[in-house]
C-alpha cells in the first residue's frame, strides 16, 4: 500500500510536460535530454529538429506540449523561457525471447521510458 509520493510543487513561473511509455531506453533519451538541458526553448528546439537520434522527434514533441502549456495554462512570456530540467526515467520493460541453436532460448528487452521536462521563464534582467 504504501504512502502516495507528493507531487513536485511548480513555481508560478514554470511548466511541464510529460512523455509517458516513450518506446527506448532511458539511456538513449538521457542522451538527447542532457543536450537541451539550460538552453532557451528556441534554441533547444533548434537542435532537436536537426539531431540524428532518432527519439528527438518524441522528446521534441514533449518540449513542444511544455512551451504550450507555459504560454496556454501560465501565461508566459515565450522569448524568455529556457529548459530548467529534462528528466527521464524507467517505464518498463517487455521481455520477449528468440529461438537460439541447440534448444536455447535469446532474451530480448525491449524497454520504454518517461520523460519529465519542465521550462523556466528567466527573471528580467535589470
């Protein structure tokens, strides 16, 4: 049973998104993630449209919902937000398995992942 985990409180100032049971390893998403993570949204997008990873395209799509919902659900400011955090972590995994030579048998994991990105809207510089 167990306690519920609180959720994460977000300052008035931030919004996030999630991607849930993105299909590869969170390895491969940390790799696309760590590249964004600090940049402004303009540029982040920037670089996910042009990477060769294939899974940019989904993690692009989830950067894409958070500039959303901080234009939509907070009213920011678009030209000064930036990528505060980009988090993934283990959805699960489908164990699948191949015939192999002499009666045995390959395993095949065939993870998923979830990605947690949250946007900051920067503090006017005086």
């Amino acid at each position: 049973m167990g306690k519920k985990s609180a959720s994460k409180k977000l300052a008035d100032n931030e919004a996030v998104a999630f991607g849930r049971m993105i299909r590869t390893s969170p390895q491969k998403i940390n790799l696309v993630a760590r590249s964004i993570r600090g940049k402004s949204c303009e540029a982040a997008l920037n670089d996910l449209k042009f990477s060769t990873r294939r899974i940019a395209v989904e993690v692009k799509k989830v950067l894409q919902t958070a500039i959303a919902n901080a234009e939509n659900n907070q009213q920011l400011d678009l030209d000064r937000l930036f990528v505060a955090e980009a988090s993934c972590g283990r959805a699960f995994v489908m164990k699948r398995w191949r015939p192999r030579a002499r009666g045995r048998t390959g395993r095949i994991f065939k993870p998923f992942s979830n990605l947690t990105i949250v946007v900051r809207e920067r503090e006017e510089s005086v």
